[in-house]
C-alpha cells in the first residue's frame, strides 16, 4: 500500500489504486479535492472509514470508485465473503441504491 505525502509522487507512480484515509471522511471539501486529483491519475479511489451513512454519502458525492469501513461489512475472514456479498446485494436492493461495485455519483 502506498500513502502518498506529495501529490506530484502519484503521477511519478506507475500505480492503479489509491486508498484514502478515514481521517478525510468527515471532511467533505477536503475528501473532493483528494477523490478528484486521484481519479485523474489513476484508475481506483477507496476511501477508508465508511463507519455511517454520512460517511458513504460523503464518499458518493466525492465520487470514490470504492469505499472501505463498517457501514459496508464488519471485518471478516475470507471464507465469509459470499456471505458478505449477499448481505450488501439485500442491502442494496432494499435502500434503492447500489452498494456493490463501483459507485458513480
């Protein structure tokens, strides 16, 4: 995993995933502007910390491709994925709103 300091070293990269920290969740201006100069230089923006509703909102209207946290699935082992899988499809299908996938804005 690579957490960048500078923005100029995400262009030097030859790298196709950037994970953004929770610290930026609860800070929606701040979370844009990472999202936005991210997605301009690589394929996948996750943004970590999705613990509520807020926080998945937040990530939606920074356009994040991924979103990692709790409000998404507790911790889990690899076996239990299906089950996971499952869990977010009847989540998605009863809110309305897709939680499976990359999310679009």
């Amino acid at each position: 995993m690579f957490a960048f300091a500078t923005p100029y070293r995400l262009v030097k990269l030859d790298i196709d995933i950037v994970k953004i920290d929770a610290s930026y969740v609860h800070r929606l201006d701040a979370l844009k502007r990472l999202v936005s100069y991210a997605r301009a230089h690589v394929r996948h923006v996750v943004v970590e910390g999705v613990e509520t509703p807020e926080h998945f909102k937040n990530a939606l209207l920074a356009r994040a491709t991924h979103v990692q946290g709790r409000f998404i699935a507790e911790e889990a082992p690899l076996v239990a994925l299906p089950a996971v899988a499952n869990d977010l499809a009847s989540r998605s299908a009863s809110s309305g709103r897709s939680m499976v996938g990359e999310g679009r804005a």
